[in-house]
C-alpha cells in the first residue's frame, strides 16, 4: 500500500510539473525576414536577410489562444517571458541595383562586424496590449538590451504575435535605431556623383518564425 501511495504521489507531481512547465519555441529554418531600412542624402536604402537565431520562452500557464481576448497565465498585462534574438551581420545584404557588394562591405566596416559579428537583443519585459481581438495578432510592448557593435542600450518596441498554425508563433516587429547611440559612424561613401551621406536613423523590421520545442 506504501509503495502504491509513493508511486501514485510520484506521478502526480510529474504531471503537475508538467502541467507547469515553461514553453519554449525556438526558430524555425524557413519563414524569417530581417529589413534594415534608412535614408542618405541621395536616396532611401535598404538592406536585407532572412536569417534570425535564437528561442522565446512563456512561463507556466501561459497561453496564447487566437480564439481568445486574453491571455491565460498573466499577471496583469505582464507576460512571463524569457528571448534573444540573434542576427548575423554577415546575413544581411542591400537591396541597391548598383553596388550592392560595396554597400554591403561599408555596412559591415561600419557595424564592426569583423569583432561584433552579430546584433543581438535580450528581451527583459512583455507587456500586453489587450484585448486581443479573436483571429487577429496579440499585441505587445517589448523591452530589452539591444546590442549592435559592441554597445547595448535598452530599447523598447511594439510587437505583435500570430499563431499561424499549431504549434508555431509568427513574431513580428519594427525597432528604430540611431547608429550614433552605438557607436556606429554613418558611411559617406563617394561612388563618383559626390559623396553620399548616411542618416543615422534607420528602423529594424523583423518577422521571426518560430516553433514549439518538444
């Protein structure tokens, strides 16, 4: 009877470990879009990739329910939830019809890449922005440590969450950056019709694909 009552007691507490388990995603291989989008004295720019690394983890009891309004599990509008993204410098490429390997290359130099090869944000806070109306993304503000060519500052953005399908989650979000805040001189490149001058406001624009870890 003693080795019954352990045995039963024993699993139960397994499933109420399980029943509280944290969920944890991770990225998927395809679906994910990086965009780094400003502006120069001659023209807008654009680069691009489709590369982002890293997980996102909900704490127990937190769900995600399209068919809901809320959110299970939180407390508040403060979400339990850990993440870090990851964004090789190397991935992203311009979009520019005309020299698109040299503005790659003065990105790179600029970004410090050859000792800071990745931009990298650690979110610290999830903040919901209910209600969520049923069908439609949840809506969140996110704050974290962004850190781009060996700075990191905190930052703070909206996001917004879709569940495509089971067990995936679609993240998606725009960060606008100043490149002096990190250090970043802004390239004036000279291509011979005069030197082109570089805003230093641009704006990160990301979709990230994730799915459930089992």
């Amino acid at each position: 009877m003693k080795v019954c009552a352990l045995a039963f007691g024993t699993l139960l507490g397994i499933s109420l470990i399980t029943a509280q388990a944290q969920t944890s995603y991770s990225t998927q291989p395809t679906g994910c879009d990086i965009k780094i989008d400003g502006t120069s004295s001659l023209h807008d720019w654009e680069m691009e990739g489709s590369l982002i690394g890293g997980f996102i983890e909900f704490g127990p009891g937190v769900v995600l329910d399209p068919t809901q309004t809320g959110i299970t599990g939180i407390q508040g509008n403060t979400v339990s939830a850990k993440a870090k993204i990851i964004i090789p410098v190397d991935a992203i490429h311009s979009k520019a019809d005309h020299m698109p390997d040299t503005m790659d290359r003065l990105m790179q130099q600029a970004l410090k890449e050859s000792d800071f090869p990745r931009i990298v944000f650690v979110l610290t806070g999830l903040t919901f922005k209910g209600p969520h109306a049923v069908g439609k993304p949840f809506n969140f503000d996110a704050t974290g440590n962004l850190a781009i060519a060996g700075k990191t500052n905190v930052v703070t953005f909206p996001v917004k969450i879709e569940c495509p399908e089971e067990g995936k989650l679609k993240i998606s979000g725009s960060v606008p950056v100043k490149m002096t805040d990190y250090g970043v001189t802004p390239p004036a490149p000279n291509f011979g019709l005069g030197l082109m001058k570089v805003g230093e406001d641009v704006q990160i624009i990301f979709d990230w694909m994730v799915h459930k870890r089992k």
